[in-house]
C-alpha cells in the first residue's frame, strides 16, 4: 500500500512537470516572439526563418525553465496527496517525511542528470544555430566578413584583418594582424597590433604597434613601428565582434575549458570564464538545491487551503535562489569571491539549509499549518 502511494506521488510529479514545463515553454516562446515582433515585421522575416528559430532556442528554453518546473512539480505533487489525506497514511504505515523526501530527491537527481547532459550536448549547437538564425536572417546582419568565433579572419576593402581574440568586458580586440593588400589581391604590408580597443570617439590603438616583414621579400624590415595615426579599416562599432563571441551557454564545458587555457597563453585574465566554466557544472543541480529546502516545508502541510500559501512560498524561495547565484556570479565575475565558490554558493546554500530542515524533528500535525 505504501508503495503504491509512493508511486502514485512520484507519477503525480511528473505528471505536474510535464506540464508545468510545456507550459513554462509556452510562455517564453510567446514573450520572446512578441519582444522580436517589431524587428520581424520591419524586415519582412519569412515564418519559416522565426519557426526555425524558435525550434533551434527551444533546448535553451527547456534547460533555463527546468529548475523551476522541478520546483512546481514537487509542491504541487505533494499537494494534491495531501488534500486526500494520503501523507497522512503514509506517516501512520511508518513512511515519515525523511523516506518521501528521499523518493522524491531521486526522481529530482534523475532531472538533474538529465539537465546536465542536456546542456552539455544538445544546448551549445542549437543555441549557436539560433543565434545564427537571428542574426543572419531576422536582423538581416552581414556576417558574412566573418569566419569564425575566435581566430576570428575579417575582410575589408583593402586589408584583411585577423584578431586573436575579443574581450567584450573591455570592447577590445586582442592579437591583431593587418594584411594589407592591392589592387589585384598581393600582399603589400604586415602590420601587428596588441591591442585595438573601442572607445567613445572610435578605434584607439593601445601599445606599441609593429610592421612585420613580408614573406619572400624584404623590402619592409622587421619590427619597424607603426604611426599612432594609422588609418583602421575596422567596423564602425564593436558590436560585430560582439556578435561573434559565444555565449557560455552556446559552448560546452570542454569548449570553455579549452577557452579559459588559451587566455591564459595571451596572460589574459580567467576569472570570468572560470566562473562560466564552474557554472557549467553547478546549475544542473538547480532543482536539487530548491527541491531540498521545499520537500521539508511542503510535506509539512496540513490542509488544502493552505496550499496557496506553499506554492507562493515556494515561489519566493525559487526566486531567492535565482537572486542569490546572481549576486554570487556577479562577486565571482569582479574577483571578491572564487571562482568555484561564486558557482556553487546557491547550491550549497540551499542544500545545507534543506538538510537542517529535513533533520529537524517534525513538528506536531496541527489543524493547518503557519507561515
């Protein structure tokens, strides 16, 4: 009999998630869709082209909204049993709080799993696609100048411009080499820059600046300095380069592994993509952390009227923990806090608090229970 219940809980729960998240889905896609609807309909975008879109965003969607299903789910799941007195009948067959909480934290580990390597394998390709799809067919963009997202090779009328990396915190292109060509296409002059930086009155060169020899001919000497005035045939703003550089959620743990190991070769600082790497690995366990601190409130509740007053409570606590890693991360991003830290706080935050909740002894059933 117990059993049964147990199952008819955890049935319950995914019943709810299911259709919390379809519907956590539903909402995004029409917010999202009304917020670009300006954009779509001054440059005539086909449907198919914001169809597509929206397929390719819609893992993201899926991974950003998870957390919060998980959490709607288990309250409402516990919920309903409640209003049948069915965690009643648990708890008299001997079935306490600790052993529903621990059904339920296995159903929520299994979503966590899930969560991970779905963001990990299908999120970063499909978001790359929809970025792409939005910048190329629904802002009409040109990106075809550009050729990849690091190592990024730019073409312009007269040079083609090759930059070894964007730093968008400081609107700045890093590495920089000018090949400056003719008329019919020769190699004129190799021109190397540390560093470009975008300022309010445009492109400003940092450092000291150098020629390079030409391949197969000397007729420019190595390492000769280049005049501070130098004419850049750059973009009128950063936001090309901008564009190109992935977001973390557009890239694997692997990728941004790879990424924090080659800014440290150009001694550039890490602390941001390390807080981006250690993210990576932290918010799939979101719904476990929430779920710790509701399963104890939740199967403390008494009667269904006061049901309004768990879900608004669980509400307030999933938005808590959104607050909480944002302020973290922010601390990680300005080095107050480390990287690994700043990451996992909410996690561990969450979980020690849930973890005193559930060890504490629960308190006698009354009538209805306060807030």
């Amino acid at each position: 009999m117990t059993g049964k219940i147990l199952r008819l809980l955890l049935g319950d729960f995914f019943a709810v998630l299911l259709v919390t998240q379809a519907s956590a889905i539903a909402l995004y896609v029409v917010v999202d869709f009304f917020e670009r609807l300006d954009v779509i309909l001054r440059n005539t975008v086909e449907p198919v082209a914001v169809a597509r879109y929206f397929v390719f965003k819609l893992p993201l969607i899926v991974s950003q909204t998870l957390a919060v299903s998980t959490a709607i789910a288990i309250v409402a799941a516990i919920a309903v049993r409640h209003r049948h007195n069915e965690i009643l009948a648990l708890e008299a067959a001997g079935v306490g709080p600790r052993r529903i909480a621990l059904a339920f934290s296995g159903a929520t580990i299994l979503i966590c799993l899930f969560g991970g390597a779905w963001a990990e394998w299908v999120v970063p390709p499909a978001t790359r696609a929809a970025q792409e799809i939005s910048l190329r067919e629904i802002k009409k963009r040109d990106r075809r100048n550009v050729l990849a997202d690091r190592e990024i090779w730019l073409r312009r009328p007269h040079a083609i411009y090759h930059v070894t990396y964007v730093d968008q915190t400081q609107k700045a292109l890093l590495g920089v080499t000018a090949y400056v060509i003719t008329e019919d296409f020769s190699l004129q002059e190799i021109r190397y820059f540390p560093e470009i930086r975008w300022t309010s009155t445009g492109w400003s060169i940092i450092g000291h600046p150098r020629q390079l020899p030409v391949p197969g001919t000397m007729a420019n000497p190595p390492n000769t300095s280049v005049p501070s005035d130098y004419l850049l045939q750059l973009p009128e703003s950063f936001e090309e380069f901008a564009e190109v550089q992935r977001e973390p959620e557009e890239q694997s743990t692997l990728e941004l592994w790879n990424k924090r190991a080659f800014l440290r070769t150009l001694g550039l600082p890490t602390t941001r993509v390390s807080v981006d790497l250690y993210l990576k690995t932290a918010l799939p366990f979101a719904p476990l952390a929430i779920a710790a601190i509701l399963l104890p409130v939740a199967l403390r509740l008494d009667h269904a009227k006061r049901i309004a007053k768990v879900v608004a409570f669980s509400a307030a606590l999933g938005f808590g923990y959104w607050v909480l890693l944002g302020v973290a991360t922010s601390l990680g991003y300005a080095g107050t806090l480390p990287a690994l830290l700043a990451a996992w706080l909410a996690n561990l935050t969450y979980g020690t608090i849930g973890a005193g909740l559930l060890a504490a002894p629960a308190p006698r059933r009354k009538h209805e229970l306060t807030f």
